[in-house]
C-alpha cells in the first residue's frame, strides 16, 4: 500500500512513551524562576515544545532541547543560535523567539509566541485529506512570500513540509522551524534526530539533491521543491512518490522524477497543475528560480494576480 502523511509516525514504543512521560512530569514546575510549563504541545525528536505562562501571565510556547541533547555543548550552543534563524527572517510567517535560557538540569530552551490554530496536515486530515485548489492556492503564496524574504536574507528551510505549517486562527501561515533541519544535521544521523514524530516523513518532501546529500547543491530552489510537494498532497491526497516507508520514498525521492499532478489528482485545473509540476523537476534548471516567481505563477494560475 502507499505510503500516506498520516503513516509518517510511528507507533508510540517504549523510548517514546519515556519522552511523553519526562515531558509530563515537568508540567507545573517553573524554568528559571519565570516559565511555568503549562501542558505539552509536541514532542519530537531533539526537544519538546510546552504551552507556559510567564510570571507576568504572558502566555507563550517553549521549546525544550532533551536533557541528553543539552549535555553535548556543541549542540546545545546550535540550538540557542539556530533557534533565532526565523527571527532574521523579519517576516510575519516565521514564529518569533523572544528568549532564551538554560533550565535548572542544564536543558537548553528557547521561548517564542504561542500560535493558535492547527498544523495544515491536521487541517489536511480533518477535511478528508484534500483541500481546496482555492484554499492551498492561497495558503502557498503567504507561505512563498515568507520563504521569499528568507532566501532574501540566504536562510534556507529544508524541512518545508505540511506538518511543519501552522494555520492560525486569523487564517495566517506561519513557518516553523527555521534552524531545525540544520541542527538535526549537527547530530549527524542519529536515532534521536529519526525516530520520533512526523521527522519520520521528511523523505517524502525532499527534493532530489537534498535525498541525495549533496549539500552544495541544497538552496531555495531545495526549498520551492518542497513546496510543490505540499501542494501535491494537500491537493491529491497522495505523497509525490509511492513507498512503503522512509527509506523507500528517499531512494526514490533521488532517482525518481515525479509524477504529473494531473495523473494523480485530474480534478485540480491545469494551470495549477502547471506549476506544481515545474516546481518538482528533477533537474533544478527546470524549476521556479525563486519563490517570487513561483508566488507570480500561482497568482496568476488562480486568477488572483491584479
């Protein structure tokens, strides 16, 4: 069978089980005098993120770096550096860190706005698996402004997936984990920076030179792939490429071209279409060349260019 978003978490084993309790065994205690941990948000595979209260009673979102993680220096260094990526943005779309600090067992966090809303794959899952051309049209050219002020600034997602999208209750997208993918690379593969949450499905949004690890060729145009795969999901229900897991769709996801749309989803209107599929060319010559350009097509595909 295909391999859906959906499946790209696993089961809850015992390592899991042992995150989620350490995680609620913190709730009600109080970081450095000033953050009460109020109840989980996720939790993933390098650090868990909290809904807190601050002592003045601003509500607000921490993300706390595992304990182990915290302990290597390098890596809890990275994380307080790379957590302030999003903020260099000086977009609307990407999420603001407004602290950061070391907690009493040494466990590095950093404290950002607290969104309201859902993740655009839990949106995805609750409408059936299928949104509207009209509804992602919309969402993508808000989410295609942003990446467009990043690579303004030379700041590259690479992790651009619709678990890593958050629609917020006033109808804005906002970009999470700028930094992220850069961090998990300083781990350098290992079982922590895999196994945990929708990580897992990463493969299934990578574009071909990022599968392949040829890091010198990973740039915005990386980044615009993974848009056209956000779309060909939300809009056909289907990943770009079949696989049974993980592994599968990254072999494929450097071998393979992609699918048309259209043979997958023959109801969506072909303009489109049209730039979904120029977005997942194989050979980057093919693709958009900027996010601006992608946002114009769109726009216009739509007939919402003025």
């Amino acid at each position: 069978k295909g391999f859906s978003v959906a499946d790209q978490i696993e089961p809850m084993d015992e390592q899991d089980e042992a995150l989620r309790a350490r995680a609620e065994a913190r709730l009600g205690s109080t970081l450095q005098g000033k953050y009460r941990l109020d109840r989980v948000l996720g939790i993933g595979g390098m650090a868990t993120v909290f809904a807190a209260t601050h002592r003045n009673q601003a509500e607000l979102a921490v993300k706390l770096l595992h304990p182990e993680l915290s302990l290597r220096e390098d890596l809890r260094k990275r994380f307080l550096r790379e957590g302030y990526v999003g903020n260099s943005v000086k977009h609307p779309g990407a999420v603001l860190v407004v602290d950061d600090d070391i907690a009493e067992d040494g466990s590095a966090f950093l404290v950002m706005e607290l969104l309201r809303g859902r993740s655009l794959e839990d949106v995805w899952e609750r409408r059936g698996r299928r949104l509207s051309t009209r509804v992602v049209t919309a969402l993508m050219v808000q989410l295609l402004e942003g990446l467009a002020a990043a690579h303004e600034k030379s700041i590259i997602h690479r992790d651009l997936k619709p678990a890593n999208l958050f629609l917020s209750t006033d109808g804005s997208l906002k970009v999470l984990d700028f930094g992220i993918a850069r961090l998990r690379d300083a781990l350098g593969g290992s079982e922590h920076a895999t196994r945990t949450g929708t990580l897992m499905g990463t493969p299934a949004f990578m574009a071909p030179e990022q599968a392949q690890a040829v890091a010198s060729e990973i740039d915005g145009q990386t980044d615009l792939w993974a848009v056209g795969a956000t779309m060909y999901t939300l809009l056909s229900g289907q990943l770009v490429h079949d696989g049974d897991n993980s592994s599968q769709l990254l072999i494929k996801a450097g071998t393979t071209r992609a699918r048309p749309l259209l043979s997958v989803a023959p109801d969506v209107e072909k303009p489109i279409a049209d730039v979904v599929d120029r977005a997942l060319a194989f050979d980057k010559p093919a693709r958009w060349p900027t996010a601006e350009s992608m946002r114009d097509a769109l726009l216009t595909a739509s007939g919402l260019a003025h």
